[in-house]
C-alpha cells in the first residue's frame, strides 16, 4: 500500500541525529524553557528571516497569540474584522473568532487556491484591521497588491505559515512577509514535531514580548502577571527535535517539490486538475491537491489501487456546524474546491516506483 504520509520513514531518515537529541534532554534534567528552546527560536527566526520567533504550543495558538497580542497592544478590539481566505482549514478562522474578532472570508482563486487579492479591496470596511493570508497547500498566498492593501489602509499583514515551511517568494521566506505568522508543527507539516508545537515569527519586537508573555501565563518575570495568559509552551524535547529537522528541511522540501514535478508532468489525464505552478520555489507542497468532478470516485478507485489520498477538506468553514452564522454564505468557488479537491501522496520518502505507481493509477481512473 502507498501510504499518504509515511512519518515512521521520514523519522527514520534522520534517527541518528534524533535520538542523539532526545537522550540529550531526557539526561539533562531540564524540559522546559531552557536551552533547547533558546537554541531552536533563534535557528527558526533565522531560517525565516525574521528577529524573532516564540516557541508555543501548537499552530493554532500560535495564531491566537498573534490576534490576542494586537489586541493588548490596543492594534485591534473585539468587534474588529479579519480578512482571511474562505477556503483555509478551520483553525485560521478559529482564531479570530477565539478572540473575539470577526472572520471575513474572501474567495480565493481556482486556479491556485489561494486568496483572490483582486476581491480584498471590496471586502475592506471601517473595522477591518488586518488581512490574513494562509499559504494554503504550501503555496506561497502574498502578492505585492496585498502587500500594498495593507498600507494603503493600515492593516496587519498576518502569515498562517502552519502548511509552508520552505517557501518563498522571490528569495524570501513565507513566515517573513508580513508582521507576524503563524507556524504549526503538527507531525504530519513539512516541519513537524513528535507531537503538538508551534511558533509565531515576527521582527515586532512589542509584538514578540507581547506573545511570549501570553504563551506563559501571562508572566515576563517569575510570578508577576501582566496579562491573562494561558500556559502555550514549546517543550524542550520538541524544540530539540525541530532543531534537527531544521537543519534538514530544505533538503526535505526539494524532494517534495521532486515529486510533485513528476505528478505535473505525467498526470496526463484530462478527468484530472494538477496545480498549474509558474514559480517552483513559491510552493513547498505540503500537499498535493487535484481537482477532479468525479472526486469520491477517484478517491474510491485509488484506494481499491492500493493508494492512500485525503481531502483537504470536505466542509469549508462557513458551511460547518460551529459557524451557523455563516452558513447561509454562498461562496461558490470555496464550494467547488471542497467538492472536487483531492491530495495526492507526496512526502520526501516517497520512492520513484511509488510515484510512478500513483501516477499510472490515476492516468488509468476512467
Ligand atoms: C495545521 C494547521 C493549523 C493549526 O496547527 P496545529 O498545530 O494543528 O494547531 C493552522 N492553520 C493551517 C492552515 C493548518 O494547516
């Protein structure tokens, strides 16, 4: 069987550095707040390029720390609205709405998923105070318009980065084009944990003060409390094992990008939609999405080839249960991704045979 995402293969390669860095924690008597961390936040701000980077708990309070920090820093009020892409996974849209703010979902395009910035504009109202870009799929998501919307009417520019580690845009990371992004390493992202972490980037020094308050307890000296935080920390044994990881994972991204030029390439049949990419390097390809009318059926068909896909994801956000006050919203090219998308395999363990075998396997689906 080929598997979507075989992490026990992607541990594997690098078990020897992994185990070396684990054993160092566990016989070093420390676990929390301690070197590991020091170490892994300044190697990720640099790999970003940014000044900072804040270890937290996972992607997604990473995300609600960046929205909860303006909202100390008086940037932002409850009430207030954030753009953000219709068709992101849900935890983008959970933390606006976790504090308080109002999610304005924008269309994106179909022809790369990614946020339409030709409807930003349009979207923008007196209480809009920030734009939140999501590089969904691994594709980069910032174009120089956004950028300029941001000025133009004063607006954060926020990274959901959770699905694009290692990606860029004309040379410079994803994670350092706006004022701060959001990282998850979620075990199965590009960058991933043996567990739940995650890590806000940002060169705003407020910013990062701010949110490493918030991340612990609320607290930037022992026991005096400026805030109410929440407990949000990067274990130590996680960052040493993203430290490792780190170190490989441009390597481990260029491998994705290996496969998915073959699947574009190859996939030659015409039932089959495969990303369209002018710029290989603005996609890191967490995943591998194709379009497909008849998508439950391809999906079926592959599974009864011995082939692993997922949907990312089946019910957009407006349509879901937790959400009833969006769900009378039409957005009808969100609703046709959810429809149609499907994620190939795609790792950087996959072997040519077993690229060659999903390739045959969807060339062959009638
Ligand atoms: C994974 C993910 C998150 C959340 O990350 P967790 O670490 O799972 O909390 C946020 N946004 C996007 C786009 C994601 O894919």
């Amino acid at each position: 069987m080929i598997k979507f995402l075989n992490l026990q293969k992607i541990t594997a390669k690098y078990a020897d550095e992994i185990h070396e860095a684990v054993l160092r924690v566990v016989d070093s008597g420390w676990y929390l707040q301690g070197a590991e961390n020091e170490r892994f936040e300044r190697n990720f701000a640099q790999y970003i390029g940014t000044e900072h980077a804040i270890g937290c708990a996972n992607g997604l309070d990473a995300l609600i720390w960046i929205f909860r920090a303006y909202i100390e820093m008086g940037v932002m009020q409850p009430g207030d609205e954030v753009i953000v892409p219709a068709n992101t996974y849900i935890a983008t849209i959970l933390a606006i709405t976790e504090n308080g703010l109002t999610p304005v979902l924008v269309e994106p395009r179909l022809s790369d998923y990614q946020i339409d910035d030709s409807l930003i504009e349009s979207a923008i109202t007196e209480r809009t105070k920030a734009i939140c870009i999501v590089h969904l799929y691994g594709q980069c998501a910032y174009t120089e318009q956004i950028s300029e919307l941001c000025k133009k009417y004063n607006l954060k520019l926020v990274e959901d980065n959770a699905q694009a580690h290692g990606c860029l845009y004309h040379g410079r990371k994803t994670g350092s084009l706006g004022d701060a992004a959001g990282h998850s390493f979620y075990p199965g992202k590009n960058l991933g944990a043996f567990g739940d972490a995650g890590a806000v980037t940002t060169s705003d020094k407020a910013l990062a003060d701010t949110i490493r308050a918030l991340a612990n307890y609320g607290s930037s000296k022992k026991y005096v409390f400026e805030y109410t935080g929440r407990n949000s920390r990067l274990d130590e044994i996680q960052a040493a094992i993203l430290d490792v990881k780190l170190r490989h994972l441009d390597e481990d991204v260029a491998l994705r990008q290996s496969v998915a030029q073959r699947y574009c390439a190859e996939i030659t049949n015409p039932k089959i939609i495969v990303p369209s990419i002018s710029d290989w390097k603005a996609h890191a390809f967490h995943l591998f999405p194709v379009r497909c009318a008849e998508r439950d059926r391809l999906q079926q068909y592959l599974s009864e080839q011995g082939i692993q896909t997922i949907i990312h994801y089946p019910i957009p956000p407006h349509k879901q249960e937790c959400y009833r006050q969006m769900n009378h919203l039409s957005l009808p090219v969100t609703e046709q991704i959810h429809n149609e998308e499907l994620s190939l395999p795609i790792s950087p363990v996959m072997s040519e045979e077993e690229i060659s075998a999903v390739i045959n396997a969807v060339n062959k689906f009638e």
